[in-house]
C-alpha cells in the first residue's frame, strides 16, 4: 500500500488518550499526522471528530447511527466530521493500526 507521507516514527514515544488505544503523531504542514494503534480492549464509545486514513493492519468495525461498516486491512478509511456523523468503533482482530491525516 502507498501512503502519501513518509513520516519516521520510530523516534516518538506513544501516548494513550484511553484504554485500548495508544497513538504516536506530527504535525505537518497544517495537518496532523497519527499512527494509532487499537486493541480489542478498546471499550465502546462514540467519536464526532473526523478522520481520513489508511488500516494499515487489523480489522475494525465503525458503527454509524444507520449503518456498519467493516474495514479490511490496506481498506482507506474516511469519516466525515460533525455531530451529525457520530460514529463509533470496534476492532475485530486483536489490535487494529491505522494511519490518519487530520486537519490541525
């Protein structure tokens, strides 16, 4: 898969916002950039915030108010921003990691 950033991360320590997920980032040119990595310990809870990546491995189930969608390794993951898209996630394997593109 080609991911259009060639961030090193190597060198950055991971931190963990919540139980279940720890995540590393940059910013980068106005945007932020973060490998974030989900365990299957990740408990339920809804996002409005949004997102465009890549599921560089793992498997992951976003659940929207009308529907549910399961994203495969190497699948491109985009969730719209809002309220109005409130989405929660559930990880199907025994972690999922995904590379996101945010705006700053």
């Amino acid at each position: 898969m080609s991911i259009p950033y060639q961030i090193q991360f190597d060198h950055i320590p991971w931190e963990s916002p919540i139980d279940g997920v720890r995540h590393k980032y940059v910013d980068y040119n106005g945007q932020r950039i973060r490998l974030v990595e989900y365990s299957s310990e990740l408990p339920p809870h809804w996002c409005e915030k949004g997102h465009c990546g890549y599921l560089l491995s793992g498997k992951m189930a976003i659940e929207y108010s009308d529907k549910e969608i399961i994203y495969n390794e190497g699948d491109g993951i985009f969730i719209p921003d809002g309220p109005e898209h409130k989405h929660k996630g559930r990880v199907l394997s025994e972690k999922a990691i995904v590379f996101f593109i945010e705006k700053v």
